[in-house]
C-alpha cells in the first residue's frame, strides 16, 4: 500500500480528473476497520493507514474512507501507549532511552511507537483536520510532535527511533530525519529543529540513494530551502528509472522531481 | 499417609517436570529437526580482506562437497546500516562467495537482505561497497525488505507468532547460506548465521526495526525462524570482527578468521567459542542445539584449523558478562 498511495499522488499530479477513479482504488482495499493493511491480501492494520488517509487527501475523496482512516489512527497508538509497558519503559527496562509518555503511532499493531509511522499519521491528520481539529486530533497531534522531539538524535536529526541505546547515540537517517521534518513543518522552529534540518541540508549534498535524496527535496522545499541543485542530480541518478525496481522509490523520486511544479502532498496547507 | 513438606515439595517438582515433558510431547516446540550426527566446520586463516580471499574460500568450500551443482543460492549477508566500521558483512567476502558457488556449478546466486533499521536499502548496499560485486550477470540483490511475500506456518513455536510472512527469494531458493558478521549483540548477546537471519522478516510487513520480533523474544524468534528457513551453510566474516556494544557501536576486533560450517549451530558455536564465550550460555544455541544442528564440540568434525581459545575473550557490556567461557 505504501507504494500504490504514492504512485496515487504521482498520477494525481499528471492526471487531476482521474481522482475519482484514484480514490477509488483506496477505499475498494480499506479494512473494515477503517484501516489498511501493508499489502493487499494481507488482513491485519498497517501504518500505511497514514499514507492512504494522506492520498485521499490529496485526491479530496468524497466518501467515508478519510474518515474512518482518520479515526482508525486516533484510536492507535504505539505499544508504550499502555500504562502496563510506559510502567516497564520508565522502571525495569532502561537501555533505550525514551520517555514512555510520549507515545505516536506503531508499524503495525502490537509494536512500540517509532518515528516514520509517526510523522506519516501526524500529517494525514494535520491535513484532513486543517479546517476542522477536534479536541482529539489536536491531543494526538500535539502526542505524536512530543514523541517525535524526544526521539531525535542527540545531535539532531532521527533514526528509526532510538536515540540513545546504553547511554551511547545513535546515529541519524536520512530519510526518517526528512519525513520527521515533514511532519514537523507547522511547529516552531525549536533549535533541535534546526539543527536537524542543518544535518538533512549537509548530508543532501552528498547523499546518492535515491530514496534519501527525493525525501531530503520534499521536505527542503517545505523549509522553502533551494532544491534546484537536487533535483538535478537525482534526475541524473536515475536517468530512464528502468534500474528502480521498487515502485515506493520511484513514485516518491518523480514527486521530488515533481516538486514546485505541483501540490506538495505532505505540505499542510492552510 | 502423611505428606511432609519435603515430600511435597518434592511431588510437586515430579508432577511439574513430568506435565513439561508431556506438554512438550503433546505440543512440540519444534516440528523438524535439522540435526545430523555429525556436522563440519572449518575455520580458515585470513588477515585481511584481499584479492586472495577467492582463492581460499573456494579451497575451504571444496573440502564440503556442496551439493550446488545447477542450483539456486541465496547469499544472506548481514548488512545494517551505512557506517564505519565492521558493522556489516564485507562486500569482499560476499562478492568473493557469490563468485565461487557460480565457479563451483551454482547457476544463479541472489543476494539477500532485508536491513532492520534503515529503510533504505540502496544506501546501506552502496555504504558496503557491493554495488562493484553486482555486475556479473548471475549475481543479483533482492532487496528482501521489499520482495513479494507467502504467508508461512512457522515449523517451531517459541515465540507465539505461529505464521510469518517471508519473501519468496527466500522460500525460493534452493540452498540458503547465512554469511554473518562475526559480532556481539546487546540484545541477544551475539549475532552469528542464527540472528542473522531475522534480516529475511520483510519491513515492509514488520516495520523497521522488526520490532514485533523483539516484543515476541529474540530468542524465541531467531528459533521459529530458523526452523522454518532452513540455513544450508554458513559462511561467518570474522576476519575483522565486533565486540563490546555491537552489533552497531562496538569495537574493531582482529580475529583474523572465515568460519565455514555445514549447520549453523555447529557455526555459531564455533564462532562463540573463538570469541572466548560459552556456547550453552547463548540462549538460543543451547535451545537451537536440539533440533536445528549440533552444539557439542564431539559432534562436530574440523576440517581445517581446530578452534583455540582466544588469546583475549570479546569483551561485552557488564549484562552480557555471563557469557564469557570459564577457563580451563
């Protein structure tokens, strides 16, 4: 699901008047639940649940998929999220170090919390409550933010969501610490903000991997930093995109390249 | 009849052991089992990664006799993440391996990992220098994160998770060889070709980390894993290997050693013992020593070099201390 919700907001960009249609193909898989699983013919919830409610979105999709995706994800949380395990976290189980209060969204049920599932659930809420937030939306957002600052690196920046393991940093990831940022665009620019989105401007430069360096243009161009550069040398890496085999890469590569020219679909507009 | 507390107590520890035997024979943790009387192992000698790795691997694997005549390998390295350092299985060693089972009559060697921290998986091949290795036309990766997926029965039932979904490059292949990186592991104390395979539970499913696998035991895991993927043959890089707070931010440590082996426990149990650890006290190779290959060192054959105990064991955080193999 993860890749057919991106190569949903690529079409979208080259064919508006297929959304409909687009749309569709979303809510023909939701889960009774109101989720959606991680592949089609898989039966249990997924966190691409945030991703699908972000290309409906998108699509402006006018049936009550958005909305059950929606209060599927408030009512998720990451494992730590009950009292029995934030209990566990804070006394007998110490080698990571998190606070267990603040919680955001897991992979897939009965994990802990981490940081990409997170920043995915907070923009598909931030943007299907942009006219609207509930009380509800607002807690889980302002949950999902909290959690999110915590995990960061020490030096800025995140990884899958452990800062410190044995008293010892971590290092960050390219890619978490874009989608963190993405995540992060409505929020003060707080020094360990900055000092995340100076580490992504750095490590864009040289980075080489397509994925890493689509999500550092998505996320620069929301800081409204330059991206021209990028967008050139991602173009010049995947040249024709026969060698891509993985279609999340590929749809996430053409929304870099795709960037300014069109809706930003992680940007909460307001 | 009078029951003092010292017969009960002792009638309760009879009725206990016997309910666990018989729950263990009413409901097996394991349905198969992998254990042969004999398995080998050779530990062959190898200072640094050079072009004469080849040569020496292809040397060590003939005394095997493998049966990869017109097969399908599945080469499973342990590749982590893109940093310095000996965090990952080396690209020499991997590319040299993939060379030598096509040499030896493979017909097609996929490489296979699925990382459990990065997502992305093209920088973690390009931080490890494979990319080079890749060329030859019947060397592929497949990015076992992202592969199509079958749902599987588990073939052993410690952690509870009952089914998994694994990638088909995997339930695939013909011959799977887990090449780990010989490294501590400040979860599960080490990680060798057992642990190295929680690399085939696909992200795209589990998340990254592959954190429902931890929630469900380690141990138990790497066990149910195993069992239901069998490993083949282990090729263990301990050339340059990792102690202390590994499997990420652990030390260099010169062992200077590839440990070749025809059954993964036999591997993993040299392999801890060169690291100056008690095999038995690895929770999951005591317990992988009844079904998925042999433990005990008179039931393992040398074929090359004998394994002595390291002049310095591996050093590890204080939680991992018992490990550490009692001299004499």
């Amino acid at each position: 699901m993860e890749a057919t919700s991106l190569a949903i907001l690529c079409l979208l960009a080259e064919r508006p008047s297929e959304a409909p249609r687009l749309g569709k193909l979303l809510s023909d898989v939701q889960l009774a639940d109101g989720s959606w699983p991680s592949f089609v013919g898989d039966r249990e919830s997924s966190w691409t649940t945030a991703l699908a409610v972000c290309a409906l979105n998108s699509v402006n999709d006018p049936s009550k998929a958005r909305e059950r995706g929606e209060s599927w994800l408030l009512r998720t949380k990451g494992r730590e999220g009950h009292w029995f395990w934030r209990w566990k976290f804070k006394t007998a189980d110490r080698n990571v170090q998190f606070d267990p209060d603040k919680y955001g969204w897991p992979w897939i049920s009965g994990s802990a919390s981490w940081v990409i599932p997170t920043a995915f659930s907070i923009i598909a809420i931030e943007q299907f409550t942009v006219c609207n937030r509930s009380e509800e939306s607002e807690k889980r957002i302002h949950l999902g933010v909290e959690m999110l600052l915590d995990r960061a690196c020490v030096d800025g920046g995140w990884n899958s969501g452990n800062s410190l393991v044995y008293g010892v940093p971590l290092r960050p990831h390219v890619e978490a610490t874009a989608i963190a940022l993405l995540a992060l665009q409505d929020e003060q620019r707080t020094e360990m903000i900055q000092k995340s989105l100076s580490w992504l401007r750095q490590n864009a430069a040289s980075v080489d991997s397509v994925s890493s360096l689509a999500w550092c243009i998505l996320t620069l161009f929301v800081y409204q930093e330059p991206i021209g550069g990028l967008k050139n040398r991602l173009a010049t890496i995947i040249g024709n995109g026969r060698d891509i085999r993985n279609n999340a890469t590929l749809a996430t590569a053409i929304l870099a390249l795709k960037c300014g020219e069109m809706i930003h679909p992680f940007e909460v507009l307001r | 009849m009078k029951l003092d507390r010292r017969r009960f107590l002792g009638s309760s520890v009879g009725v206990a052991a016997t309910a666990g035997v018989t729950a263990e024979w009413v409901w097996p943790k394991h349905t198969v089992s992998y254990r042969r009387p004999r398995s080998a192992v050779a530990v062959l000698n190898a200072a640094e990664y050079s072009v004469r790795i080849e040569a020496l691997l292809l040397d060590g694997l003939r005394l095997f006799r493998l049966p990869v005549l017109g097969r399908s390998i599945l080469l499973k390295p342990n590749l982590v993440e893109d940093l310095p350092g000996p965090v990952n299985t080396n690209s020499a060693l991997i590319g040299a391996a993939a060379r030598c089972f096509l040499r030896l009559g493979a017909v097609r060697v996929v490489i296979g990992e699925g990382p459990g921290h990065q997502r992305d998986t093209e920088l973690v091949v390009q931080a490890a220098g494979l990319k080079p290795h890749l060329a030859e036309r019947q060397i592929e990766f497949v990015d076992l994160n992202r592969d199509e997926l079958r749902k599987v029965k588990l073939k052993a039932n410690y952690s509870g998770l009952g089914e998994l979904w694994l990638p088909s490059a995997v339930l695939e292949s013909d011959f799977v060889v887990s090449m780990p990186k010989v490294k501590t592991h400040h979860w599960a104390g080490v990680t060798l070709s057992l642990k190295n395979m929680f690399g085939v539970v696909p992200g795209m499913k589990y998340g990254w980390p592959k954190n429902l696998l931890h929630w469900s035991g380690i141990h138990e895991s790497i066990l149910d894993i195993c069992a239901t993927v069998p490993i083949h043959f282990v090729i263990a890089d301990g050339i340059t290997a990792m102690e202390g707070n590994g499997p990420l931010q652990g030390s260099p440590r010169q062992l200077g050693k590839i440990v070749l082996a025809d059954d993964p426990v036999a591997a993993d149990a040299t392999c801890a013992r060169l690291m100056g650890f008690d095999p038995l006290r690895v929770r999951h190779l005591s317990e992988g020593g009844h079904f998925l290959g042999n433990l005990r060192e008179d039931r393992i054959r040398m074929l090359a070099e004998e394994v002595g105990a390291p002049t310095r064991p591996f050093s590890v955080l204080p939680e991992f201390r018992y490990l550490l193999a009692v001299k004499g």
